[in-house]
C-alpha cells in the first residue's frame, strides 16, 4: 500500500538545494558535520541529526520549517518534520 505524501511536501513547487556545501552554524562554532540537509522553506543548509550539534533539527524547531532535502551528492529525498515523511524523488 503506498502512503499518501503529506499537504507540506506536495506544497513545495521548486526545490531549494545547498548554495555551498557546508553548516554555517557549525563553522561558527568550530564544530564538524556528518551530513548536510537544505531547508525547504528558508532555502538554509546545515548538518544532520548524525552531526554532533543537529542544527537542521534545532532550526526546524526554532522556525517551524516542515520540509528538508538531502545536501548530499547522489542522494534525492525530502523529509517533513511534523509529519515524519521520508519520500524520494
């Protein structure tokens, strides 16, 4: 049976994909990442929940951004947060 895709995924008309491969908030704070996740509201790129300080799901619960997609080279899904859907493309 195939899961119906959430409202805020179907919401996104164009996706938003990493302007530079990096976390910013990890630069600043001399941090490392694992993996990098582009917001799909704000267009923002930061590492993943396997990175030491998670900044994509700590700017998920400071926004309220619903949807991200993987940064990484080759991988092609999106993932909602409040909906916990994980759909590839």
């Amino acid at each position: 049976m195939t899961q119906a895709i959430c409202a805020h995924i179907q919401s996104i008309e164009e996706l938003k994909t990493a302007e530079k491969y990096a976390c910013e908030e990890c630069i600043k704070t001399g941090s490392r990442w694992v993996h990098l996740r582009t917001c799909q509201t704000c267009g923002v790129t930061l590492c993943c929940n396997d990175s030491p300080k998670k900044h994509m799901t700590a700017h998920n619960h400071a926004t309220g951004h619903p949807v991200i997609i993987s940064a990484e080279p080759g991988e092609r899904w999106l993932w909602c947060f409040p909906d916990e859907q994980f759909v590839e493309y």
